[in-house]
C-alpha cells in the first residue's frame, strides 16, 4: 500500500498509536501498557502480572522486553507497524 492509498487521518492515527506504544514499552514495558495500547489485553496482563505477582523480580525481563518492542515499534514505518501489529495483529516481537 503506497501513501497515496492512505488518508492523513489514518496515518496520523497509526502514527499517533506507534508513538505512544513504542514509548510506553521503552519506559513501562515491565508493566505491559504497550501491549494495552495495541489492544493486547491478554499479553499486557500477562506482562502486568508477572511483574506484580514476583514484586518485580520478573520485571527486569518484563522491562527488556518491552525495551525491544519499543524500538521495533519506533523503528518501523507506519505501513510497516499497520500491517504488522495493528492488521497482522502479532503479539510479541
């Protein structure tokens, strides 16, 4: 899908939802709020309950991960985010 085939509502949108998924993983990925963003529910509470459920010493690992999926989410275009996370609908990486 070329830009032209994209509103600027839509690309705003996607953008918008990548920006604050890519930062929320980067800053409080332990605690899952990207995956929420996305409309992951299952695998933020996943991510929420590992990290409250060990009183954080499964955080650390909750936290890198997130750190990952906030710089793929950042470093992807938004065609690329779109069809990836938000049509394709992958949870993890």
């Amino acid at each position: 899908m070329s830009n032209g085939d994209w509103s600027a509502l839509d690309l705003t949108e996607v953008s918008n939802k990548k920006l604050a998924a890519g930062l929320l993983g980067i800053f409080l990925g332990s605690f899952g709020l990207h995956k929420f963003v996305l409309g992951y529910t299952k695998a933020g509470l996943i991510m929420l309950l590992l990290t409250v459920l060990t009183c954080g010493v499964a955080g650390f690992v909750m936290g890198l991960i997130g750190v990952i999926e906030g710089v793929i989410y950042l470093t992807q275009t938004p065609q690329e985010f779109k069809a990836t996370y938000l049509d394709g609908r992958k949870e993890w990486f």
